[in-house]
C-alpha cells in the first residue's frame, strides 16, 4: 500500500526506517508502529556503502512514503563487522539530522535474539563471527511479553569458552553458529537447539521493532556523540597501541 499525500497522517507513529549493515547481510526496513511497511536485503561481498541509499530509495519509492512521514532513523549499533557498522551509523546520522529525525539505537545482538520472539523459558544466544576465532555473543531470555532481555552483557570469547558457560538447553543462532557449527555440536550436544536458517542474520524489520520500544521510552541517540559497540579494539586500534 503506498501512503501519498495526506495518507501520511494516517499512518500509525512512530514511522521508524531501520539501517541494518553489521553482517554481509544488509538490511533496510520501514516500520510503523509494531507493524513492517516493507524490507530490502541484500548479502553481497561489496561495502554496504555501495548499497545502502539505493535500497532506501527503493523502499520510499515502493511504499509512496516521503520524507516528511518518518519519525525516526534507528540503527543497528554492534557489535559486527566495524566497517558495516560505522556506514550504517554516518548513514543514519546524515538521514537523522537532514530529516530533522529521531535517532535510535538498537544492539546487533538485541536484535537477532528478538527474532525468537516468545520462546519460553529457554536460554537464546545469537553468536556472530567476529574473526580472529572468536565470536561475538550474549545471553537472552524472555521477558513476559515473550521479548528476549539481554541477561549480562555482551561478550567477545571463543567458540570453546562460549561452550565452557552453558549448562543448560540453548537457541544459538547467528553467521557464527554456522562458522563454528563443529564445535558447537560437538561439545554442546545435550543442549543444543536448532533454528531456521532465515534467523541466522540480523534483519532491519526487527531492528524497527526494537526501536518502536526505544521510541515509546524515549531513548533518542545524540548524533554528535554517538558511537558503534565495539566491544574490542580495532585492528587499526591495535596496531597503534603496538
């Protein structure tokens, strides 16, 4: 359904677009409300740079959304790829402050887990390769509104240390459940859980939907001061302290 003209006041606010870029998997989303308008994704071995302001114009062309109708600008903050992360960020920064827009952010992780909505009592743990044979990860479990809440912090460790911490079933889901699937298997076989593939990336919707959240409880990101989650030093970072 396309929204011209003065169909934009009858959309339900917040209109959030959703920048999803720390996985080869690039996202972006429209959300309305707690309702997806449209999604574009791409997996693509080129910077996301080369993809992403096409793929939004696409969106506001197929949707008949104009610029006036969005709220906010949320982002997918990390951890992830460091490149993807920091175009998505400038990306939405640019699209926030240009719009006169909201900026919202919203944990990489956070987002992957959510795509397990309402799943019980049981431990999730989306895992996202983070090179260097580690991964990036944490620990979830749904609130009573079937919202997978992060349980601790975010984590970088190593396929085997990540195994040593779990004691009971887990939904592991993530590019790094794939990478380190062996390990995984192996040593987590009483426990382990298996998820559909089309959960195994981080999605813009989801994102949107997390940040709809953010939106309700007031939580803007000041686009002057904001930062990527990193969680540990980059390779740039490393080599100068070197």
């Amino acid at each position: 359904m396309a929204y011209i003209g003065k169909d934009f006041k009858e959309l339900p606010r917040p209109v959030i677009l959703a920048l999803e870029t720390a996985t080869l998997c690039g996202s972006v989303a429209l959300v309305s409300q707690s309702q997806c308008l449209a999604e574009f994704s791409l997996q693509t071995g080129e910077t996301h740079s080369r993809r992403l302001l096409a793929g939004i114009d696409w969106l506001l062309q197929e949707t008949g959304i104009d610029w006036p109708a969005i709220d906010a600008v949320a982002v997918s903050l990390g951890p992830g790829s460091f490149t993807g992360l920091r175009i998505g960020l400038a990306t939405a920064k640019g699209l926030a402050l240009a719009g006169d827009a909201k900026l919202i952010g919203v944990g990489t992780l956070d987002g992957l887990a959510a795509q397990l909505f309402n799943v019980s009592e049981i431990l999730i743990c989306p895992v996202l390769d983070a090179r260097k044979k580690e991964i990036y990860c944490g620990f979830y479990k749904c609130d009573t509104q079937g919202i997978p809440r992060l349980q601790g912090e975010y984590l970088v460790v190593s396929p085997d240390e990540l195994c040593a911490r779990i004691g009971e079933p887990v939904v592991l889901l993530g590019d790094g459940a794939t990478v380190y699937g062996n390990i995984f298997g192996e040593k987590l076989t009483d426990f382990i859980k298996v998820v559909p593939a089309k959960a195994y990336f981080p999605r813009a919707a989801t994102i949107g939907l997390l940040a709809h959240e953010k939106w309700q409880q007031g939580e803007f990101l000041d686009p002057a001061g904001v930062e990527p989650i990193y969680i540990r030093a980059s390779e740039a970072e490393l080599n100068l302290g070197k």
